[in-house]
C-alpha cells in the first residue's frame, strides 16, 4: 500500500530524521512510528487511563466500588430479561 503525503512540513520533517539516523524515507517514518506508538504505551497504562478518564469526570472509586456485586444483582438482571420475552 503506497502512503501519498502532501504536506511540507511533513515532508521536511522525514527528510530531517532520515538524515539524522542515516536511513531511507520509508525507514525513518516506519522507525518514527514505531518509536511514538512505544513511547504511547509506555507512558499510560490501562489501569493509568481508566484513572486519567474517571478523574477528567470527577469520578472517585471508593473501595466498595472495586467490589464485585454480589450473584443476586447478575440473577436479577436475567430475571429481568427473561420476564420480557
């Protein structure tokens, strides 16, 4: 699959970190992508979003939260759902 950029500063930017690391164009954007999509996952982990995502909202978790409900509250719903058919 070809990749079409028309973007100057795009370009220039390609040619600048090709240079710098004495590669190819198509080396220096797979090099370049794989570095930020490394540097993405090290810097926020799942449990680090959820926390990042529920204090954006100014949702606290108590501990109770963290609990798993008890079987009833799971029964209760599929008593629910089978009343309705």
């Amino acid at each position: 699959m070809a990749l079409n950029v028309n973007n100057k500063q795009a370009d220039e930017l390609t040619r600048k970190f090709a240079e710098m690391e004495g590669i190819g164009i198509t080396e220096a954007i797979v090099k370049a992508m794989r570095e930020a999509i490394d540097r993405r996952r090290r810097a926020e982990t799942p449990l680090g979003t959820v926390q990042r995502v529920l204090a954006k909202h100014g949702i606290a978790v108590s501990p109770e939260a963290a609990r798993p409900l008890p079987r009833s509250v799971y029964d209760e719903m599929w008593d629910d759902k089978r009343d309705e058919h």
